[in-house]
C-alpha cells in the first residue's frame, strides 16, 4: 500500500527506563530529538512529515467543508475591528485592525487633540514585524512614563524567546538596543531612562531580573533579583501608583514579594514576606501602605494590609469566606476594586479605603463573564467592565463612580448577523461519581430536542486553578448552527468554585479531573442532551492530558476527539528534570524521581502509559515543534503507541506545526483556519458535513 493510503507507522527502538524498582519500556523515545531545542534528526523530521502528509490525504476531502467553515467564522469577525480609546497620561490609546489584516496596529494622540484622526500616531505596526514571517507574536509591551518611549518584545518562531526592541516614539525610529532571549514583561524606571526585563535560562526559566539604561551595552546590564530555585519562576510589576517595582518569585504553590523604588531600581530590594511552602501572597501599594491578597488561612485568599515599613505585620480588611473566592485586587487613589467567583459566578466590588464596605456591580443574566477591563490611570473617577456570555456578545462599558450611570462604548460587532433569541443557555450541576456537583455550562439552539438524537461538544480543562469561563464564541455558532450542544465542564483541577477546587483535583486528588468530566458527559446524556458515540470532546495541554485520559477509560463516549498540544507523556516529563518547565511543575503533579507514590500515581493515569489493546474514537491530535511547554515528541509518540495498540480504524490524525509553538498558528486568520480544521473534522465524524 501507498503511503497515502496506509498510515505512518513509527519504528519501535529497545529503551526502558528503571524507577524506584520500576522498569517502563518506552521503544518510541527516539522521537526525542537530542539536540533539543534544535530538531535535525533526519529520522525525527520524517516521522513527523509523514504523519502531515497522511493528516492533510485524511482532511482534502473536508476542504470544501473548511473553507465554508472558514468563511462562516470569518464573517463573524468585524474586519477593520478596534478597541475602545482609553486615555493613559497625556494621551488616548488604541488598537485596530485594517480591512484584511492578520495583526493590529497600535494607535496614540494626544488628549487634547481633536478626533478626526490627524493627530493620530502609529506607534507599533503589527502586520510589517510580521511581514515575511511564518509565525508572530507580540509579547511585552510597554511605554516609558515619560510617554517618549515605547519597549516591545516579539517571538518569530514560538520559542517563547522575545527579542526586545525601543522605539522613539518622537522621531519613529528604532534605537540600537536589542536584548534576545526574554521571557517577561517590561517595566519602566521612573525616570524612564532604563528598563527592567527577565532573561530566559537555557532551561527556559526566568530566574532573574535584570536593568538595561537606554544606550548602553548589554553587557553593562545589572542583575537587581536572582532566583536559585530552580523551581520558582521570577515576574516583574509595579504597584499601581508606580512608586514601587515588584518582583515576585514563586511556584504554583508557594509565592515571595520584594519591593524596590521605582525611582531607584539599583536600591537593595526589601523582602515583604519570607517564603513559607504552600503560601502565596501578591501585593499593591496605597499612600504607603500594602495591601496583601493571600491564601495563609484559608484556600480562598483573605485581604489584608500592612505598612511598607513593616511588611510582615499583616492586619485583616476582608476575611476568607467558603463561597467567595478572591481572585484580584486593583488600587485606585480614591477607592479599590475586589474581584472574585461567588460559587463559581463572576462578582466585581467596589470598595473604600476607611471602611472597606463592598458594593457590588450587577449583571443581567444568570451565567456570564465580567471583569475589569483597561483602566490604566491611579486617578480615576469611571471605572471600564467588560461583560459577556455564552449567548451574549461582550459588552464594555464605562461606570461612573459618582453617579452609578453605566456607558455601553462597544459591543461585539457579528457583521454577518447574530440573534441572541435563537440560543438557550443553562447553567447545571451534574453529580459525580463521589457525590460532588459539577458546575455545566451549556449553549444550544432554542430548537435543540432534548430526547438523546443530537451531538454535544463537551469542552474541558481542570488543571492549575484556571477556570474555563462561560464567556461568547463567534466560532462556536458553526457548531449550534449545525445541531449541537455545546458544554463546558467546570472540572475540579480548576479554580472555578474556588481555590478547594483546585487542590481537589490535583497531585493525589487528580483522577477526580477526569472522573468529573466523564461523569458530566454522562450526566449530559442521561438529561437527553445527546448519547453515548455523539458526544465529540476537545482540550489542550492540560485538557489535551483529559483527552488522553478519558479516551482510555470510556472509549465508547466519545463520537470523535480532538487533543490540542496535549501533555500526555506525563510520567517520562515529570521524570526529566533538565526539562524547561518540570522542577516548577512538581508541586503540580507530584516528583516521581524522589517520591515512589507520585510515580506510581502518574503512571497510572498518564495518557501514554495507560494506552492499552482497545477500541479508540476518532482522534485528532496537534503539536508544535517549537513548543517549549509541551514538546512535540508527547502527542508524537502518543499517535505512534495509539496506532500499534488500537483495535480499530478509526481515524487518528497528527499535525505537526513546522513553524510553531504552544498557540499554534499565529494571526487571527491562521488561527481560525486551524478551528474550521478541527470543526470540520468532528462534523465529519458526526456525518454532519451537508
């Protein structure tokens, strides 16, 4: 048979590995290139362009279907699109995409300059840094407070490495300062004669932060922080007011804060707070003193302040609560802003500095998304929201504080028409299997019979306390419009209802993650929302991990599965420490070198591992060469143990990214041509392409 007939088969190389007395046999290893991060192996390029060719013989026949797909999704899509001016300084800021464009063009002028556009100027020109390029990516970007400067950091190759570039924003001309390799945000001294960056380890870990004075060389740069666990990860910020630098470093468990003045960056940073292993704690200034949003007594985080003077002499303003979990805090000069999930649903307070009585912000529907959006200035009498739901398109408006008046300044433009009356959504709690309630939030079309003969796509993450939020999907609609359900699954493993939530569904609590969404799905069915073989699933990374899981388990759910850059070798990751993200990732899941449980645990949910002689659904799976997050050699040698050991024939597709990273395509059309690849690949499984 040809090869365009007969799917690649990877060949299998004796190697095994001995842990704790435990010896894995891994003969697909050799999809590790060892010159990582660099992939030459010529046997490696090969496996991996036969598994394109034999991904793009399986989808030319949907071609037509995702070009309609395409069509349909762009045409959702306002095309000269732009966000609300918001003033900053001196000046009003905004972004805007011209008509055909792949990436935005950032946008100033001055406050007191008319609005008839001549006295707009472009200070970043998106689509010519990408010119010529296979990928871009916009990272940091910053503009000095003097308003003179503006700092950008891009990623041409998905590396997640940025190079660094200042521009004049006086004369438009780029300066001679370069500094590749970072891996962080970019924070302004006072005087706006230097700026603060992290570099990026060999290890692909921030462990440091840096200054570089404009005009100088590289080599003159300072070293202000240095992190030495190799676990901990550094940021960098500055308080609200700008008087203070923050740098933070920490794990996904365990947090510390150090201060330095903004107006001298070279000053010894002053520690906040030591580390304590299971703590984490993040800060803002006010009129000197701090207010501390922390976890020390309860998983859902408390508020509490304390004097720059003394940091570690905490005083409580808001006490922990069971139901309300505090998720940010945001200082103005003459109130703050507590956001945070009450049972799972969005709530935004308003409060005042002397008695730090809540008022609470309303929203219309029983399910939704709302949150701060850009509110750059310390001085501020209006306050910008953003609002959306699974049925509603987002809303941003402005809230006077003085007189309560709310200003709607956009709303989601669908050029190609949307009624929100066609749409139901619900909000349910399905019972798992240990008698825990599982959050579901789901779409459908107001028509949708509930007796079992319709397809539900079920979405999930659960993993590192990110919520998955039930906000509006433009491209979502292809599938309601085509008959199917759509639900997501607030899993543990996430921070949905709260931080508990998250630990709930982690390190030896984390099979609860996939029992949660393998019970949802049948939950879902049991409500005739569809049936076994007509619920098709997705997620990434972490949810590509879910994907593995549940696919061993409960192969006969599922109607079709699509595993974005999914993390499913994750026993063998977990065990190699020389990898960028594995020592931080060990409070995540367990170090299965030092602890014989975490190893014996991993192993026995790891997609990979626990791949076994059965039936699978159809399977769609992606990678990235250049993802550092998850590396391409997981879904690749996930594909090639699927196709020795399945029982059927299903189809099972692998696209590997050539030019890419963890986000896979970039710009906004590229990236939409991967969804209508991957929608059309499940309407095809479901036999709905007419």
């Amino acid at each position: 048979m040809t090869e365009k007939t007969q799917p690649p088969r990877a060949e299998q190389r004796a190697h095994s590995i001995t842990h704790h007395g435990r010896t894995i046999n891994d003969p697909w290893t050799w999809l590790r290139d060892p010159g990582y991060p660099e992939v030459t192996d010529k046997d490696v390029l090969s496996y991996l362009e036969a598994e394109n060719a034999w991904f793009e013989a399986a989808m030319k026949p949907q071609q037509p279907l995702i070009d309609t797909l395409f069509e349909e999704m762009k045409g959702r899509i306002k095309e000269d699109d732009a966000s609300v001016p918001q003033k900053d300084g001196a000046f009003v800021y905004w972004r805007a995409f011209e008509m055909g464009a792949e990436y935005r063009k950032w946008f100033r002028r001055p406050v007191t300059a008319p609005m008839d556009g001549s006295a707009d100027q472009l200070i970043l020109d998106e689509p010519a840094l990408a010119e010529d390029k296979e990928y871009f990516r916009l990272g940091a970007i910053s503009i000095s407070p003097c308003g003179r400067y503006l700092a950008f950091a891009v990623d041409d190759n998905g590396s997640e490495r940025f190079e660094v570039r200042i521009t004049d924003l006086d004369t438009g001309a780029l300066l001679p300062d370069i500094i590749p390799g970072t891996l962080s945000s970019l924070v302004w001294t006072k005087d706006s004669k230097a700026l603060l960056y992290g570099l990026a380890n060999e290890n692909w870990r921030t462990d440091n932060a840096r200054l570089h004075r404009i005009g100088t060389p590289l080599s003159d740069d300072v070293e202000l922080f240095h992190e030495d666990d190799e676990g901990f990860r550094v940021s960098i910020g500055l308080t609200s007011a700008e008087n203070w630098i923050v740098l933070a470093t920490g794990d996904h468990v365990t947090s510390e804060v150090w201060l330095v003045p903004a107006e001298d960056p070279t000053a010894k940073p002053r520690l906040v707070a030591a580390r304590k292993p299971g703590r984490e704690y993040d800060l803002d200034e006010h009129e000197g003193w701090l207010y501390i949003r922390t976890n020390d007594i309860h998983p859902n985080f408390r508020l509490v302040r304390a004097r720059v003077e003394t940091p570690e002499q905490w005083e409580e303003i808001i006490a922990p609560s069971d139901h309300f979990y505090l998720t940010d805090v945001s200082l103005f000069k003459d109130f703050y802003v507590t956001e945070g999930r009450e049972d799972g649903l969005d709530q935004i307070e308003l409060r005042d500095y002397a008695t730090h009585t809540p008022n609470r912000i309303g929203f219309p529907e029983a399910a939704y998304v709302a949150g701060l959006d850009d509110n750059p200035e310390y001085d501020s009498a209006k306050l910008r929201i953003s609002y959306e739901s699974m049925v509603s398109p987002e809303t941003v408006f402005d809230l006077d504080l003085a007189t309560g008046i709310r200003t709607t300044l956009k709303v989601q433009e669908i050029p190609s028409g949307y009624d929100p009356s066609h749409y139901a959504s619900e909000r349910l709690m399905i019972t798992a299997r240990d008698g825990t309630a599982i959050p579901v939030s789901i779409v459908y079309p107001k028509d949708f019979p509930k007796d079992g003969s319709r397809p539900l796509h079920l979405y999930g993450y659960g993993a590192y306390g990110i919520a998955m939020e039930p906000g509006f999907s433009t491209g979502r609609l292809s599938l309601l419009d085509r008959g199917f359900a759509y639900a997501i699954a607030h899993i543990r493993g996430g921070d949905d209802l709260g931080q508990q939530w998250y630990l709930d569904g982690k390190l030896e609590k984390r099979t609860n993650t996939f029992n949660d969404f393998v019970d949802v799905a049948k939950g879902l069915v049991g409500l005739g929302y569809s049936s076994a073989g007509k619920v098709t699933i997705s997620g990434g990374s972490a949810g590509g991990e879910l994907m593995g899981a549940v696919i061993n388990s409960d192969p006969e759910l599922w109607g079709a599965v699509v595993a974005h850059v999914p993390f499913v070798d994750v026993l063998n990751t977990m065990l190699d420490a020389s990898l960028p993200l594995t020592p931080g990732e060990w409070p995540e899941w367990g170090n299965p070198i030092e602890d014989e449980n975490a190893f014996d645990l991993i192993a026995s949910y790891s997609p990979y591992d626990q791949v076994s002689t059965q039936a699978y659904p159809p399977l769609m799976v992606t990678a990235g060469l250049n993802d550092p997050r998850v590396t391409y050699w997981e879904p690749a040698k996930w594909v090639a143990k699927l196709r020795e050991h399945r029982t059927n024939d299903a189809t099972l597709i692998l696209k590997t990214n050539m030019g890419a990273g963890h986000g896979g395509k970039s710009g906004r059309w590229e990236s939409l041509k991967e969804t209508a690849e991957e929608f059309a690949f499940l309407l095809w499984q479901m036999d709905r392409t007419d």
